[in-house]
C-alpha cells in the first residue's frame, strides 16, 4: 500500500473517530485485527456494538466511497466480528455494521454514517 494511501486511510479513521464520538459513540477499539480482516472502528453506541468499516476518498475519481465495501469485503469484516464478540463473551449482544464514508479531506470533508449499511454475511 502507498504511502499516500496510508496517509488518507489513517486520516479518515481519526476523522470518522471524532465524528462518531460527537453523535455519541464510544470507541472501544480502533483497528482490530484477526486473521479474516481489520475492522477499523469498534465502539458502543444507545447499547449497541458497532463494527464500523471507514471509507476515505480524496475525490470522487473512483465513485462514491461506500461502494467499495463489497460482499467479499462484508464476509470478511462479519467473520472477524464474530471472531471479536466470541473473544470477548459478547455473543448474545446486540450488534451491527456501519459504513462511514469521507469525500474530499483536502477541502472541508464530506462525512456520512450509514448505520445498519450490511448485515451479517456469513457463509
């Protein structure tokens, strides 16, 4: 991975971080990772645990950020998220996947949360 691209994914999870934080998240983990995937956020909200996977663009070159979180990449983020919830006695919490997407961190950043944005996919 270049190190642009480093850059920018680094910078759009703090963004997403600080984001989520204001709407009332609390951030339990950053970047946990298992053999399956990193998931790039962890973090409670209203009672809920939330695997949050941040998509960060710096234009809109490649379409719009959400759309990068494929099916495969889906299974992926469910199989480490239940590798987690296992790992930490959580299996009959309450749980789901957002997508926080960042256009155009240059200029003042365009930040969604789409909660709920996948359900569990595992095979």
């Amino acid at each position: 991975m270049s190190d642009l691209k480093q850059r920018v994914g680094r910078s759009g999870e703090d963004l997403a971080a600080e984001h989520l934080g204001r709407r009332g998240y609390r951030i339990i983990h950053r970047n946990y990772r298992t053999r399956q995937a990193e998931i790039d956020i962890i973090a409670r909200h209203r009672g809920v645990i939330v695997f949050v996977e941040v998509k960060a663009r710096r234009g809109r070159d490649y379409g719009h950020p959400k759309w990068a979180v494929t099916p495969a990449k889906q299974r992926r983020i469910s199989k480490a998220a239940l590798e987690y919830l296992k790992k930490q006695r959580l299996m009959d919490a309450r749980a789901r996947f957002d997508v926080v997407t960042i256009q155009s961190m240059d200029a003042e950043p365009c930040i969604e949360v789409f909660a709920n944005a996948f359900e569990l996919a595992y095979p």
